[in-house]
C-alpha cells in the first residue's frame, strides 16, 4: 500500500429511526458461495504467503527478502505467471514504463461465458517498498492467488480478471497504466485487496471507497457478513492509496479491502513471516472467504452444490409487534438438484426462553408466511427458517443456525425524543484538567493529518472534537470531559447513539490512554462508566450506542459523559462526538389507520399504504397492512378510507 496522507475515515449505517415498524434490506445467503468460501484453505494461503515455519513461499517474504527492485521483485512476478497458468487462466504481462524502465501487471482472465464482455477485477499490488512486504502486500497478493485456484474450477456468467499489479508504492503506477489502456471496458466492479493478513485485535476489516463506490462497498459487507466467518467490517471514504483509485478515478466501482489500521511494521524491515505471530493467517483466510463469497454472488460463479436457498421478498423485520402476529414472507428454492418439500417450512424463535418452533403458514406451494409470537416490548427475538429437500434433509437460514440467527426488536417502532446534530447549542459543558486539547463545538479544522476528523459524522457542518485547531492540537497532559444537557427518562428506558471519532495510534505511549463514556442519572453527582474504547482503536468515525437502564436506572436527571485523555508519556489523541440521539422504544400501538403514529388518520397514512400497496411483508402499523393478514390490499385501503379524517383517542 502507498504512503498514507491521513488516517482512514470509516462511515458505517447510518443511524436509522422511525415511530413506525422498519424493514431492513435482504441480504440473501448463497449456498454457492459458501461452498467456494469453504475451500478457502489456510494451508495454501501459508504455500503462498510463506509461513513462519520456514517455507520459502513464492513471493519472497522471509527476513531479507525485498521485492522492491532486483531478483526477488521479478522473481515474484514469474511465480504469479506460473500459477495463474496452472488455474488455467489466460495469463498476459501488462508493461507500462516508468522512470525509463519497462515493468509489468500480471493479468490473469477467466472468461465469462454469458456476458464475457462485462467484468469484475480482484488485484493487488505485488511490488514492496524494499523489505519483504509480508503484509504490505503479499497477504493482498495471497488473496488474489487463493481466489484464483478456488473460482477457476467452475464456470462463471461474468468474466473475473485476476490482476498483480507494479509500482504501487510509488504512487499507483501499474494500475493507473492499466486503466488507462482500459477506459473502453465494461467494468462492474474493482476490489484491492491490499494489507489483509494483521488482525490489530479488532477482527476487522475496512472497506473504503468514494460515495459513487458505496453500491460494490455494501455488496462487498454484505458478503463479510455471509461468507467471513465472523469477521467484522467498517465502510468508510475516499481512500487514494490503493489500486483501486485509478479505477475510481475513471469512474468504475471500486474499493479497497484492508485490514483495521495498527500495523506497527508497516513499510519497515520488520514486515515478514519470521516474526512470531505477526502473520494472523486465519484471519487472512476470513478476508479471502469473504472475496471469493463476493465473486461467487456478483460473477455468477456456478459452483456445484445441491441446497435448499431462502428468501424475503418483503425483507426481513427490523421489529415485530409486542403483541404478535407480524408476518415475514418466505420463499424456498432448490439449489442444484435439490428440491423442496412443500409444507415443510419452519420457524424457529427465541423470545429469552429458549428455542421454540412452529410451522410456517402456508401460502403456497414452498411460499410461506412466518408469524411471530407476542415479546416482551424492548425484548430481542432471535429466529430462523428451516425446509426439507424430498430427500429428507433439512436446510436453515442462516445455513450454521442456531450458532448465527437473525434478530428483530420486539416493539412498534422507535422514537427519538432529542437529537444534536451540534450545529446549536444544547446546553453541552465542557471540563478537565489537560494542559491542551479541550472539548470544542465547530466544524474541524484539522484537515485529518495528524488523527483528527476532517469532517464532522452526519455532514451537518459541526461536531464536538478535542483541540479543534490545525496541527499540535490534541489532548496533552490529562483529561477532557464533555458533558450531556440533562435528558428526562422518568417516561422509561432509552438507548443512546452517537458517533465516535477516536485516534490513539500515535506517540511515545499510547497504551495509557482510553476514551470512556460514563452514564449518570442523579444529574452527574455520580457516574456509572456504561464503554471503553483503546488503547487501540478503530480508525475514523464509528457508531456507538448503548442502553441507560444496562447500567443505570432512568430517571428525570440523565447525563451523559464522555472523556478522553493523556496520561503518562506523550501519545497523539484526537476525539471527537457527532449525531448525538436519545432513542426510546414504542411500546404501544397507534390507533388502528395511524401508520406514521402522528395520532391523525390523515393524507400522510394514505400516502404510506399506496407506496406498499401490493406487498406482502405484514409488517402491521409500518405499510399499512392494518387488518394484519400479510398483504398491503383493497380490504386495508378501504379501512383506511372508513376512518380518513377520524382523530386519534
């Protein structure tokens, strides 16, 4: 990877809240890509990384290995060839020159066999900055291999090119040559994989890519969730520091796969597989897994596996009415030469007393309609769908339930009682005892240098950040606390949202030092510590929440506290707090036609039950199925109708 100029910024879902019950959108599982995912093998990924067990590898990365310049660089390069050869991928050397010297991409193509003319690229530079780049980028190289010898066994709809590219330490050489002699092609899609093999303790990943990429971002999350076996992700920004900008640039989708920032040998000496546990391989395979799971989906890979697939053409249920009698629509479909049993559909739920099922209703042949049961409000539902094949064996969704299930928030909706986007005053306090870096409410300043925001979370302008100047501005010597306005939860319980920004990567010291968020509710005579973020911590923004009532008990004198702090030696630390919300639960129904809860059974209800007028998700009170029987129809707009104009009791 390419020096960076500033710290990532990561942008993750936006803070979603309505007085109304929410879908959240499918992300359907493929049993395809998981049985690609699942050959992802750690042992191959060591032959081609080169393990810490004194294999040599093939891309040169033991203690004095360089693949800068020389032997080793072209070395490297040969052996690309050769592999990709052996997948039986057409393999053709890409040259550009620079500074007067002919280098080469190693561009490896599997041809699509519907649409060969439309293509998604997985690369990775090969190139180190003179030190064996084990991290830097092997690991990203690794990947690209891995992918190859899964994905070329099988026919593909869209044609995959596997791409190492050259000279990208010295400013995206070999890809920017690359899209140029490439403007004209039908590119769908460009993922970077570029330093994916250290695991700083967070288990995660960061996507990052401008807004115009965010399609190939969610699809690219998505796929960690299904296929990553746990893996954790960030989306963030614009990122020029990989391969995949020049296709940006050019205006395809691009993005950049990398790990969470940390890696302390980052362009050093240091970066090889020698050092004991540097090299977290199976978090390498996890990233790999979550590639090959993409490819798989997005190219229309066509692996052989005989499977029962699920699916919500409604979506799946963000809450389900405390009362029960939600609907979920669900669909069952042979995979292979699998086929579904009818009346075999299953629903498995948890409501806090342990697992229970029950048969879904009936709609059609392997179309079915699943109900859930009456929750405590605020209480988690965790459930999943399970059909037989004739055959007799039994598929679910999620395929490893109950080990991963889905989840819905047994509630009519949510209600936000107070936000602050910060562009006013609200009665926020600041204190502590630190010689600089004090809490300030304004639009950053610092430009993102030096691990400070260079913009606020929600776009609004202003935030509050610690030492809001360009420069040496963060927190030295001591603490800073930001401190809440007083929230009245004497109604009941609440959660609290909020954006975090907090950079603690830097300096002599950093492990003395956390950001904390404390909870009171006798109006800040005593606190409660409810999060602790560091010593490392996850770069750019990142979303936070957490209930009052885990840790103490509502009131009418809620605040909220947040710290951030210098202690021992010096260390680099940049906090800021964005999108501040006080969230509570709707407990109790609207009356029967309300459906935005405004108590007016007015044109704003008409307006929702026409935009669902024809769906079938039962969400009741959230699309205007108001009679509850799983469909948005002429029976609910006739209800709606008979009380147009009728107030609310």
């Amino acid at each position: 990877m390419s020096a960076r100029t500033q710290p990532l910024q990561r942008t993750v879902r936006g803070l979603i809240v309505s007085l109304t019950l929410l879908v959240v959108p499918v992300v359907a599982a493929s049993e395809e890509g998981h049985a690609a995912a699942d050959q992802v093998s750690e042992a191959s990924y060591r032959s081609w990384l080169g393990d810490n067990q004194g294999a040599e590898g093939v891309l040169f990365t033991h203690v004095g290995d360089n693949r800068g310049y020389g032997p080793e660089h072209d070395l490297a390069r040969a052996n690309i060839v050769s592999l990709f050869q052996s997948f039986g991928l057409a393999v053709e050397l890409d040259p550009f020159v620079y500074n007067g010297q002919t280098y080469y991409n190693v561009v490896g193509t599997k041809l699509g066999t519907l649409y060969p003319e439309q293509e998604y690229i997985i690369g990775a530079h090969y190139d180190s900055v003179n030190n064996p780049g084990a991290d830097d980028n092997a690991s990203g190289v690794s990947l690209v291999i891995e992918a190859a010898r899964i994905l070329t066994q099988y026919d593909s709809d869209y044609t995959i090119r596997f791409i190492a590219f050259d000279r990208e330490e010295q400013g995206l050489i070999g890809s920017q040559a690359y899209v140029q002699d490439h403007l004209g092609d039908d590119i769908l899609g460009m993922i970077s994989a570029d330093m994916v093999a250290y695991n700083n303790g967070t288990n995660s990943a960061d996507i990052q890519g401008r807004s115009t990429s965010d399609p190939i971002k969610n699809a690219l999350a998505a796929a960690i969730v299904e296929y990553g076996d746990g893996l954790g992700y960030a989306i963030g920004g614009q990122a020029d520091y990989s391969d995949h900008a020049p296709f940006e640039w050019a205006g395809f989708q691009a993005c950049i796969l990398i790990e969470d920032w940390g890696n302390p040998y980052y362009h050093t000496q240091n970066d090889n597989v020698d050092i004991a546990n540097y090299i977290d391989y199976a978090f390498a395979v996890r990233m790999t897994r979550s590639v090959v799971g993409f490819l798989v989906d997005q190219a229309g890979v066509h692996v052989a596996v005989d499977a029962l697939g699920f699916s919500y053409p409604a979506g799946r249920p963000e809450f389900v009415c405390p009362a029960g009698g939600t609907r979920m629509r669900v669909e069952v479909y042979g995979i292979g030469n699998a086929v579904p049993q009818p009346g075999t559909g299953m629903l498995h739920y948890n409501t806090g007393s342990g697992w229970q099922s029950v048969a879904l209703d009936v709609v059609s042949d392997n179309v079915y309609d699943a109900v859930f049961p009456a929750a405590a409000c605020g209480s988690e539902v965790a459930y999943y769908v399970s059909a037989q094949t004739t055959g007799g064996q039994t598929f679910s969704d999620p395929r490893d339930a109950p080990a991963r299930t889905y989840t819905a928030l047994s509630a009519y909706g949510e209600t936000i009682f107070f936000a602050d986007d910060f562009e006013t005053n609200q009665g926020w306090t600041t204190s502590g005892n630190a010689s600089a870096g004090h809490w300030e409410r304004g639009v950053p300043v610092g430009g993102g240098d030096r691990g400070d925001p260079a913009t606020d979370y929600d776009g609004s302008g202003q935030c509050y950040l610690t030492g809001n100047q360009d420069g040496d501005s963060d927190v030295d010597n001591g603490y800073v606390y930001l401190v809440s306005p007083t929230i009245d939860l004497s109604a009941g319980d609440a959660e609290i949202r909020y954006a975090l920004w907090y950079t603690n990567n830097f300096g002599a010291d950093p492990n003395n030092d956390l950001f904390k968020t404390y909870v009171s509710n006798d109006n800040g005579q005593n606190w409660t510590l409810a999060e602790t973020i560091g010593p490392i911590s996850p770069t750019g923004w990142n979303e936070h929440a957490f209930r009052v009532s885990d840790f103490v008990t509502p009131t009418a004198q809620v605040r909220v506290r947040y710290e951030a702090s210098d202690l021992g030696a010096g260390s680099v630390v940049e906090a800021a707090v964005d999108a501040f919300q006080v969230v509570a639960l709707q407990c109790e129904a609207s009356c029967h036609g309300d459906i935005d809860g405004d108590n007016d059974i007015d044109l704003a209800d008409l307006a929702i039950l026409l935009a669902h007028y024809g769906m079938t998700s039962g969400a009741e009170y959230a699309n205007g199925d108001l009679n509850g029987d799983g469909a948005v129809d002429l029976s609910d707009l006739a209800d709606l109708l008979a009380l147009y104009g009728t107030p609310c009791e």
